[in-house]
C-alpha cells in the first residue's frame, strides 16, 4: 500500500482526499486526513457567524469519501526527511504528504475587545460578544473579508456606530461600478469609510491614526489579511513572509521528496502570478495536488498547476452584494453585477464549493473545474 498523509480538512484538504479515494482501489492507496476538529469549519462564512447567523454544522467525516480514514488530532510537526507527521497523539508515516492546514488572520495591534477576523475561533468569541456590545466599532481593513464583515455586523447591530478604516482605496481595487456600489451600500448601512488611512495604535477605548486623529472606539475588528499556517515554519520547511510553504509548479516542495502542498497554506514560485488566498484558489489547488500526487507515485511526469481567476463575489450583508469580474490575475474589469442579484450569486457560490465537495464525495467523478487562464510558469 502506498500511504497518503493529507494535513487539514478544509476545502482543499477534502477535495484532494476525496479525489485520491477514488482512485484508491485501483492504485492501493491507504489515505489519512489528519484534522484538528471534527467540525468542518465553512470558512467564507465566517463574517456571518460572528455576526451571529446560525450555520448548519457539518463533520469532516461526513464530507470524506471511503476508503479515507479520518484521524482527529492536532499536527505539531513535520518531519519531511523521515516523512512522518507528528501529532499530539503519535507518529504517522508517509509515501506521500498533502500539506494543506490553510491559514489565520493575525491581528496587527495586541487589545483588549479587538477581534481578529479569520484567526481559530475568533468568529465565535466575536458572536459572543456582539450582544452586549455598545458604542463605536472601528473596523481595521477594507479587504474583501474586512468589507464582508463590517457590512454584515451593520445589518446585525444597526445601533453600533462603524468605522471602517482602510490603507487603500476602493476606486484603485475595483471598478468604477464597483467601487461606487459599496460607497452606496457603506453609506445606506451607515458605515464610515476612511481611505488612504493608516492606524498608528488601538488603545482602550479609541483607535490612534498615522495622522493624529483619534477615533472613538468599543470595540475593534481586526482584518489586516491572511497568513499561513505557522506549521511549515515550525517544521524547518522553506516558507515566505507570509508562513507560506514554498512549492514548485506541480505543487510539490522541491528537495523534499513526497511533499506536496495545497490550499491557503502554500505559494506557489515567484513568476507564476499573484494567487490570492480564498477558497477560490484553495479547491483547485486541492484537486490539483491529488492529481500530482497520483503522478508522482506512478513515477508518471506532474503537470504545472495552470489558474485564471474569474472574479470577485462580495456579500454586503444578507441582501445585498457585489460580483467584480477580473481578469485572470485578479485586476478589475468594468464589468460588475450588484445588489440582491449579486447577493443572490454570493449565496450560490458559498453552497457550490460544499456541493462540490459532497458530489466528488458521492460519485467518484472529478465534477470540480475552474477556470485555467494565464497563471501558470513557463514550464
Ligand atoms: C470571513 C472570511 C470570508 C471569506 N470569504 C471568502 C470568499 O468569499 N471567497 C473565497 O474564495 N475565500 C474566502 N475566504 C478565504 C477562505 O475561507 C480560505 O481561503 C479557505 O478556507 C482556504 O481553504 P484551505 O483548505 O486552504 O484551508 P482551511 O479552510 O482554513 O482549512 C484548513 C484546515 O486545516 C486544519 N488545521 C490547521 N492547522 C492544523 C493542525 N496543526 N493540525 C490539524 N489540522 C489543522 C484546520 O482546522 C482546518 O480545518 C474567506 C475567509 C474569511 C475569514
């Protein structure tokens, strides 16, 4: 048997897990998931349950195609030259290793009532809390999740007062139809939007900017971005700034003989393109690192992970959002779709990935596509 170690259940996890139990039978394959929950945490949503939506809880099991054996423990390390896995459990050998833990929001600022959106278990804490909190919100970020989070928490807690405070600005990320639709939707959920605007300190009960000013504040929100797992790190593995493990084109670690890697938790070489981090880059990766992993048992050549992005779908509370079509390296075109049709997509978009997930699960068939467009290398 040739065994296969997959590092996280998330999307792209359970999507290359699923892809390699179909072909277990025929290659003799033995296939393990290590997870460090049973639930299986459905990560775009996280803005709607901080804001307290209940969401239907799934296992990882339940998502997992037989033969694979689901083990619930938390990895603590990596041992990529005698390919075993550490958990707080034991050891687990491999012949090849899917390292797919994802990623975590970090906040910038060390406070007290700050939430840390994207980071383990902060939705929750952030759901908690919403009921009793009062006053001004100072929101840190107009990201795609900074924007998904505030408009949300405004359409929850009508009574807060939110400021969103960005160091970019909205008309050099979107188009024009973009960028004056969430200005529409900011102003119509009365959230404050400061551009261009740097935070110097969050303190107890206001936030410090680069320029001076201060803004009154209950509570912050943190959403400065995405960093990988810190376990490749902690491994001795070859990371960027980012705590990304470094892959090659076929998505496995060069030097490192077996080890792949997928999801938020990789990047890919410097010249293949920008690959934003989001469930939209995850699930490819997912289903493409099954594909090198077969390869490369076989013996057989691995082929380069090729990716266009086809756009961005925002939601803007529950009834209201935006759909920015880009071109394939994630620049806006003039082309938007907005309001509740938009709202509309985004919710088809969320339910598509677990579908997909589930329908890979059932029938063995590789449904899951998406777009290749131009990133790729020059291999
Ligand atoms: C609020 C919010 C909204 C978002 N909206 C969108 C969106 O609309 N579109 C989009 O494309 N992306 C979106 N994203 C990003 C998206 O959620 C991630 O890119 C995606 O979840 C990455 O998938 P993944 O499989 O790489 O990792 P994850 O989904 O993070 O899964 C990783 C899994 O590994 C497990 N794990 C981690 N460390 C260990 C360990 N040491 N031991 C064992 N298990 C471990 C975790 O428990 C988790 O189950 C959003 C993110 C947030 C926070």
């Amino acid at each position: 048997m040739k065994r296969i170690v997959i590092a996280g259940g998330g999307y792209a996890g359970i999507l290359a897990a699923n892809r390699l139990a179909a072909q277990s039978k025929k290659e003799g394959y033995s296939i393990t998931l290590i997870n460090a929950s049973e639930t299986f945490v459905e990560r775009i949503r996280d803005h709607q349950a901080g804001a307290g939506q209940p969401l239907p809880r799934m296992s990882v099991r339940e998502l997992l195609r037989a033969p694979v054996a689901f083990l619930h423990d938390r990895i603590e390390s990596i041992d990529a030259v005698g390919k075993t896995v550490g958990t707080q459990s034991g050891f687990v050998p491999y012949d090849a290793l899917i390292y797919a833990p994802g990623s975590e929001g970090r906040p910038s600022f060390a406070a007290e009532n700050s939430y840390c959106i994207g980071a383990p278990g902060e939705a929750d804490r952030l759901r908690r809390a919403l009921p009793s909190a009062k006053g001004s919100v100072v929101v840190l970020g107009a990201g795609l999740t900074g924007i998904e989070t505030s408009t949300e928490l405004a359409e929850a807690r009508p009574d807060l007062s939110i400021t969103v405070v960005h160091t970019g600005n909205l008309d050099r990320e979107y188009s024009q139809k973009g960028a004056n639709h969430l200005r529409k939707v900011f102003r119509r959920l009365q959230i404050r939007l400061l551009e261009d605007t740097r935070i110097q300190a969050i303190r107890p009960s206001s936030v410090l900017l680069a320029d001076g000013r201060t803004l009154p504040s209950d509570m912050t929100i943190q959403s400065g971005g995405l960093f990988g797992s810190p376990l490749a790190r902690i491994s001795g593995l070859p990371v960027n700034d980012r705590d990304q493990l470094l892959v090659d084109e076929t998505l496995m670690v060069p030097d490192y003989d077996g080890l792949f890697g997928a999801g938020d938790a990789i990047a890919l070489p410097e010249g293949y393109g920008f690959m934003r981090m989001g469930c939209v880059t995850a699930m490819p990766l997912g289903a493409h690192a099954a594909g090198s992993v077969s390869q490369y048992l076989a013996g057989a050549k691995r082929r380069a992970f090729r990716f266009g992005f086809p756009g961005r779908s925002i939601s803007l509370g529950r009834n209201d959002g935006l759909i920015q079509f880009t071109d394939s390296f994630d620049g806006p075109v003039e082309r938007a779709i907005t309001g509740r049709s938009a709202a509309f997509i985004k919710e088809q978009v969320c339910r598509y990935t677990v579908r997909m997930l589930r329908l890979e699960r059932t029938t063995g068939w590789k449904v899951f596509r998406w777009p290749q467009g131009q990133l790729q290398t020059a291999n």
